[in-house]
C-alpha cells in the first residue's frame, strides 16, 4: 500500500482498494494505522467536481526525512531528503578514511546535525540512516569485512555508533551498491534490471534485479574485479591472483602500463588528465580498457540480461573512448535478444549519486512491509 | 498469509496475525476469504491442552492440483501435484518434439486426463498448469521464440491449447529455468541463490535469485552457452560466433573432439558411454571441459555469489570428471569469501525434475499474493 503511494499509483482509499483487491474495510483500517503512525497523510483535493470530492492520500513528507551519507577514501558527502526521495540539503567535505571509524563517524554525525538546523528540521524526523563505504561490508550487522583502503575499520559495527544518538534504524553497505541503487531510482526508475560497474583504480559491480539490490550469498555479489581476463597471465593482482580485470582495466593498471611506457602516471586520475590533454597513448589505452571490461560484460549480458548497464567512477570522467571499447566487444560478443534494448551509458547521478543513493537505500527500508508491519504491530500495542 | 500457511510458519490466526502484524479482524477476513475460495481449510487439532483448543490452518489440498509438463527433443514427463507440492500421479512417454505443437500439445493433453483419472480427481481440481520446453520462451504470452530444435513452435500460444480445455493459467517457461525452479524448491528448499546449469549438447542455466527465478530484461538470462571462452578462437559455434562455451565443452563438442581423434562419437550421450567403458580419451577430455565451464562459472561466482551449483542434463551423468574440473578452477579463480560456503553438485531431483518444477511454477503462481489478491477481488465482487 504505502509502495503504491509512495509511487504515486493510488491516490485515494478506492485506488488503494481496486489496486490491492483487499476490502474496502481492510483498506480503511490500514489507513488509518498509517495515518496515525506518521507516515501518511490525507488531504482535501485543490477544487470540487460536484459531490463529495474524495480526500487524496499521500506520504507525510513533512515530518519524516532520511539522510544518506558516502563515504570515500578522501570525501565525505551527506544528504537530507525527505521519505518522497526530494532532496532538502548536503554537503561535501573532505576527510581522510585511514584515521578510523571514531574520528570519521564523529565528523559525520556533527555534517547531520548541521544538515538538520539548515533544513529546519528536528532530530526526531530522521527515519533511518543509509551509509555507503569504500570497502566491503555484511550487510546484516553494518560491519565492514577486511575493507583494504580502510584500516582501522575491520568489523566495526556502524550503526551502533548512530543508533544510540538518533533511536532509528542505520543501513551500511558498500559505496557501489549504493550508487547502483541511487542510479536505478533517480535516473532509471522505470528499469527493473541494472548493472552499476564503477571503474575506478579497482572495478567493481553493483546489481539491481527486478528493481533491488543483489547481494548474493556472502553478499559479495558484484566483485567483478578478479574475474579473470583472457591473454593476461602476467598481470599480477593485488588479490594474490594473476590476470584479473582490475589488474588489467583499472585505473591504477592503466596509469601503471602509462609509466612503463613512458609517460609517467600514478593514478587514474593522472590518466583522465592525459587523455583530456589529447595524449594518444592514454586515449589508446583507455580505449583498450574499455574493450577488455567489454568482454568481461559480455559474458555478463548474456547470463544477467540487465536493461541498462551505467558506468561510473573515475575513469567514466573520460567515458568517449571507455565506453566506445565496451560497446564494440558487448555487442559483438553478446546475444542478439540480450543486447537488442540493452543501453551502456555513463552514469547521470554524478558527485551525488552516493549519499542520493545511500538516503534512497534508507527510504526503501522505511518503505519495506516488513518495516510498516512491525511499525504497526508496536504502535497497535502501545494504543 | 498463504505463504506462510503453506511453508508451516503459522498454524493458527494467531501465528498470522503475530506473523504478519496485521489486526487480527483482518486477518479472520483474509482468512475466511481464504477459506471461501477453497485455498485454505481450517481444521480441529487432534487434541485438546485445556481450554478451548486453536483451529489450524493449512492448505486445502485435497480440492487444489496443479499439472507439470516436461517436454524434451524426444520425452513428455507429466506429473500431478497437489498444491503442497506433493506428487500425486506422473507418468512419461516418446514423443518428437518436431512433430510441432498441434500433435505433441494434444499427447500431453490426453496424459494430463489419465493422471487425473487415475489418481481420482476432477478436472475442476486443476486450478494451474506449468510446461517447461526445450527452447527459448516469451514467458509473459508462453510463446516459443525462435527455437533451434523445435521447428513448427515459433511463436506458438501454448498456453492458449489449454486455457480453453481447463480454464486456467498455463504458465510456459524454458527446460533450464523449471529444472532450477524444481531442484530448489525440491532439494535446496533453504537457497535463496542457486544456479542450475545443464550441460547437454548445448549449456544453459537456470538463476534463481532470492529465492525466484531470475529472467532478466528480455526474459533471456542463463544463456551462458554463448559466453566467449579463453584460447579457442576456431571452435565455430552454431550461433554464428566462435569460441563460445559450448562449441568447446557442450556434449555435442566434445563428441566432435573424439571422432576427430580417432574414437567415434556423435552425440554428448556417446560421451558418456565411451566414459563409463573407462575410455581414458573420454575422460580426460569431460575434465578438461569441466576445467574450461569452470572457468565462466568462477566468473559468475564472482558476480552472482550463489550458494550452490547445480549440475545436470546429460554430461552430468559422468559428474565425477566434469565436477572434478569444474571445481578445481572455481576454487582457484574464484574469490574466497565467495567460494567459502559454495557447493558445486550434480542435481538431486533426477528425470522428474523437470515436471515437478514446472509443476513448482504453477503452484508458486498460484501462491503468488498477485493471484490470490485477484481471485479475491472477483470472489468478493461475485458475493
């Protein structure tokens, strides 16, 4: 119900009735628990069209808010949006993730409340929190799993650090499933199926499957980096193996072949500056990149058939020849059926795209049934 | 409410109502309504513990079946389920696919009417069918499309030849995805993310995801015969490309591979003949393909990050060798977190896997809040 609403779909008790096939009793009553929890409102429409107009529903924006956070290894972005996705305020900051979860977390909780004044809105909106990290964490407990780029932050639990200051429900995941989820409802909304692959000095993956996040088993779903790369047995990888398409296609293998050659780069930051500056061996290479990501794709395409495939991530800052690369081998190599309305594109969310995307992963919990079901039973309880 | 009656997670109104955190006024509406369109029954426990005893709940099994066809290049298998999922009848006979729709519909027709008869149930007890095929299909209208064996079905209704026999739904899907759904449903009842791969003259597979099947944009995921596979850029496949996967380690391949070597063999079944007469060229060439499967599957394992694989189709009957390869270059090339929970087995649901998947396939439609909201929309309206 509160989906359909949200969605704009179901505008009055009847639409929510004729759209749910649940009695006009039932309907009502659920209603009314919505209402009283918060979540919803009734209004008047604008004008009467004779009779009685019907009273439209809608989500209670005013008093109930989310804030998404993304966390890099040097940048710190925090939004406000309310629980219809519209965003109230943010900001960015610059951090440094290395000096650990205490002193980082205490900077974004002080980024919150700064937010908060700024919005004019009172602690007790805040709904829930979506943090995205640079790293991998287990979803369930928001404790991050050996991130590599974050010492210090091993198993630390997250939320814990929040919850106790805001009494509300605090989401963590890592930063590209967050970006796969903000891209997916701010700028895909109508795909079900969507590949986010974020090209940055790693590679990585995030997957939307009829229209939520795939984590997978271990939740490790996504780690497309170390799958190996014909024709490359000599590129060795910082995971132990050789041949993955990160130690191939990233931004840091690219920078690295640069240099041997000749040019000297560090990052792929300095080879986005290349290739802006016109340098033909970067432009090369960068191209090349793109077809080596392409095949791995290819393979991808075929067995996820995802509607959309978004490229972000430093090196889409030079998306022309990356995305030339990728398409030629895609749609060389891919099936016919699965390529036919497949788009690759680079990513539209840009610089906000990750705490959008976190505060999105926060609306969705909000959302959820299993959330409103509990909300309800408790309030019931207490009433 | 009707998933949780038919898993045994709630018993009574109560469970459901704590279940659910619904009111329990909805719920006894919900349930009565249930109760009213013959899905569920209300039953006395065998006991009373003092005081007036709760009624349970359970599916009305004895009033609701569904039928399950798996039709292969040369077999019909069809089983009757209740809706519990349990087999009441089933039985298998020849049939050639090219005979086209028309003939081999009208064969599975008439087993559907034997089954019934024998195992006593009316023809009103039907209430969904399931068919699985051996070709792609537009799962949304049940039509085949373009199928390479299946010449006469292109774009075929099926469901159409029986809607106005039995007067219910007919969902049609491909053979992999139902043998995914049954061996789920039916071995790995606790998987949410499960890959079922069939390795016959071409490979497939079949993606559940969260615990349903995943098809994808076009309806074409699990198509990972095409995926382009390392160092084999002369094995022409029949899709008009080369190197995919299976014009190297299909059965059908690895026929070609021995008859060029000097031990004739046409067909994948040959294969396994050869191998079970301890041919040592068999054997080691079925590893050897493990290997070359193994390595698109590492990469899928990286992506997808599924709790089990699970093999059939013909080549799976020789699964020690194929398994052995599969394994070996999962576990090497895979991420560890990943692989650290995976199990790679042959499939347990044997040759009647297909039927009762496709038998899962009604039933979950049946079970499905989409159909149940429906029917009781109409009942209501009817009342």
């Amino acid at each position: 119900m509160l989906d359909l609403i949200s969605r704009g779909a179901a505008e009055t008790r009847t639409d929510l009735a004729r759209q749910t096939g649940m009695a006009r009793s039932t309907v009502a009553q659920r209603v009314d628990a919505l209402i009283g929890f918060g979540l919803v409102e009734e209004t008047e429409p604008g004008e009467s069209t004779g009779g009685r107009p019907p009273r439209l529903l809608r989500l209670n924006t005013a008093h109930n808010c989310v804030l998404g956070v993304d966390l890099g290894a040097t940048h710190c972005r925090v939004a406000l949006l309310d629980i219809g996705g519209k965003p109230l305020a943010s900001c960015e900051t610059p951090i440094q993730i290395t000096q650990g979860p205490h002193e980082v977390l205490a900077h974004v909780d002080a980024r919150m409340h700064e937010l908060l004044t700024r919005a004019n809105r009172p602690l007790e909106s805040v709904k829930a929190i979506g943090i995205g990290v640079p790293g991998p964490v287990e979803f369930a407990t928001g404790r991050p799993v050996n991130p590599p780029i974050m010492p210090g932050w091993h198993e630390y639990p997250i939320p814990d650090f929040f919850t106790s200051r805001y009494n509300v429900e605090v989401l963590v995941d890592n930063d590209v499933n967050v970006l796969a989820l903000g891209e997916r409802r701010f700028a895909y909304p109508g795909s079900a199926h969507l590949l986010f692959v974020k090209i940055g000095t790693g590679i990585g993956c995030g997957i939307v499957a009829d229209g939520r996040l795939h984590r997978g088993a271990q939740g490790s779903a996504g780690d497309i980096g170390h799958i190996r790369v014909p024709d490359a047995p000599h590129a060795v990888c910082r995971c132990g193996n050789t041949g993955c398409l990160e130690a191939v296609a990233g931004g840091a293998a690219l920078a690295a072949r640069l240099s041997a050659a000749g040019t000297p780069a560090r990052t792929g930051h300095d080879v986005v500056t290349l290739v802006n500056q016109g340098d033909a061996a970067a432009l090369r290479l960068v191209r090349e990149g793109g077809r080596v990501i392409g095949d791995v794709l290819a393979g991808l395409v075929n067995f996820f058939n995802p509607e959309a495939i978004v490229v972000g991530g430093v090196m889409a800052q030079v998306h022309e020849p990356l995305l030339a690369g990728m398409r030629e081998v895609i749609y060389q190599r891919s099936l016919p059926l699965a390529t036919h309305r497949l788009t690759v594109v680079p990513s539209r969310s840009g610089e906000e795209g990750g705490s959008l995307g976190a505060g999105r992963l926060a609306i969705d919990h909000i959302l959820a049934p299993d959330y409103i079901n509990r909300a309800l039973s408790t309030g019931q309880g207490a009433a």
